[in-house]
C-alpha cells in the first residue's frame, strides 16, 4: 500500500510538472512582445499590456484557485485553468496591428486567469504524497516547469513566426498550390 502511494505521489508530480511547463508560456512573452512591436509597429506600451494584465489576471485568480481546489479538487480547477488558458490562447490569435482587444482579453484575461488556476493546483496536488522532508524536493520540481517552459517555447515560437512569415511572402508572390522556386 505504501509503495502505491509513493508512485501515485510520482505520477502527480510529473502531471504537474507537466502542467507547467504548459502554462509558463507567460514567461515567454518577451518574444511575443518584441515580434508586436516589431511586426505590428505596436508601441511597448502596447505590447506589454496583455503580459501586465495576465499577470494581475494569473495573481487574482491563484487566490480564487486555492479555495476552489479545496472544493473541487486538484483535477477540476487544473482542467477548467487549461480550457481558459487555451481558449485565451485562440481569442488572442485574433489580434491584428489595429486591433489589440484580443490579445489583451484573450491572453491577458482569459490565459492569465486560466494560468493561475492551473499553477495554483499544480503544487499542493504534488506535496500532499510525500513526507516532510520532501517536500521543498517536490515543490520545486513541480515549479521548475514554469520557468523551464521558455526553454522550449521560445525557439518553436521563433519557429512558427519565421514559417510564418515565409508562407505570407510566398502568398504574395506565388499562387497558391504552385511551387515556389
């Protein structure tokens, strides 16, 4: 019984690593932010705003998750934070040079607040498992997937902007369905 505990405590801590390293896409936003001002023209006023909202956003809703966990559970209150998350993530793509209202509502509000349920459930999940003297180990295993998101983020975001881009300028100058020589 006591080893089933230990290696389902194991499988909470990689699933909440897990949701981290999904989730740190907040930390990444310094080159979400540059390609707005340098594509878009936005100013960095601009362009930082929907990071300063998610992050006020993400604060809020840490303090509403906890008590919401207590209530529903870890599995809940994660879930609901990666349909937000997600959902903010795809009103955000809406965004456009003129218009910024999705990215400030969907990644500033509705990411940020499904962030801060998801990392809020991530850590006390985990800890629950283990004794004592473990868990600071477990705490910042769990935790290290929030900054360690950007590791991997920043170069597929680099990525995708530069397939992109190359897609646009093709669009511009070949018709569609021909090779591009």
């Amino acid at each position: 019984m006591q080893q089933r505990a230990v290696a389902r405590g194991w499988v909470v801590t990689f699933a909440g690593l897990g949701i981290n390293l999904a989730l740190g896409v907040l930390y990444s936003w310094s080159i979400i932010g540059k390609a707005l001002t340098a594509e878009w023209g936005w100013s960095a006023g601009q362009s930082s705003l929907p990071y300063a909202t998610a992050v006020g956003v993400f604060a809020l809703a840490m303090v509403f998750a906890g008590r919401a966990q207590d209530k529903l559970g870890p599995r809940v209150v994660a879930s609901v934070g990666g349909v937000l998350t997600g959902a903010g993530l795809l009103v955000a793509s809406f965004a456009t040079a003129n218009v910024a209202w999705p990215m400030i509502a969907g990644f500033g509000v509705l990411a940020g607040a499904g962030i801060g349920l998801g990392y809020a459930s991530a850590t006390p999940a985990a800890v629950k498992w283990f004794p004592p003297q473990r868990k600071g180990f477990i705490t910042g295993l769990v935790v290290s997937g929030f900054g360690l998101a950007s590791v991997y983020i920043a170069p597929r975001e680099h990525r995708i902007r530069r397939s992109s881009a190359t897609r646009r300028s093709r669009s511009r100058t070949t018709p569609p369905g021909v090779p591009r020589r």
